[in-house]
C-alpha cells in the first residue's frame, strides 16, 4: 500500500484554537478540530446517532455529539462514554506551508 495522498483544506489562519470546521474531502465529511496547540481530523458523524459533530461541544481532547452526548477523543476516534460504542474514523492531519491538510 502507497503512502496516503495528503489534500490542502484550508489556511491554518482560519482556524483558531477551540474552533472546528466540518469539510468535504473525497467524498467524506471530516471534522477539523483546533485544540490547544494540535490539530485533530475525524469523522463529522457520530457513530451511535449518524448526527454531525461539528454541532457538537469541543473538549480537552473530545468532541461531543449535541443529540446524546456521546463524547468521542480526538485522537483515537474511540467513543469515551454511552450510548456510544463504536469509535469514529480519523485521518492524519498535518500543515505544509500554512494549510492544513488532510490525509484520505
């Protein structure tokens, strides 16, 4: 298997810590997510509810599904509490040249 195809998403400029921004990349909604100092990309969709995430609240590290709660960590996708049992996807993240970029 090949390395991943990195695609530009957006200006790092554009998002400010504590703020997230759901994107269409190939196909997929995938919600960048600006904590502290690191970036995070996952799934938009939550896997107990398939409601968007980016409504959701942002943690240290989590990011909560506004129907259920269900809080999902960031870097693993792994679902932190019920109802949730599944994890949610994630994608490799990382800025070249001031954007940020998304790896599918």
């Amino acid at each position: 298997m090949g390395d991943p195809t990195f695609l530009r998403i957006l200006p790092q400029s554009e998002l400010q810590t504590g703020e997230k921004r759901a994107v269409d990349v190939a196909g997929k909604s995938i919600l960048i997510c600006h904590v502290g100092d690191k970036l995070f990309a996952v799934s938009n969709i939550c896997s107990h509810a398939d409601e968007k995430l980016e409504c959701g609240r942002l943690g240290n590290g989590w990011i909560a599904c506004p129907i259920h709660g269900a809080r999902f960590d960031l870097a693993s996708g792994k679902a932190k509490n019920p109802p949730a049992k599944w994890p949610i996807a994630t994608y490799r993240i990382r800025v070249v040249d001031e954007w940020i970029e998304v790896a599918v």
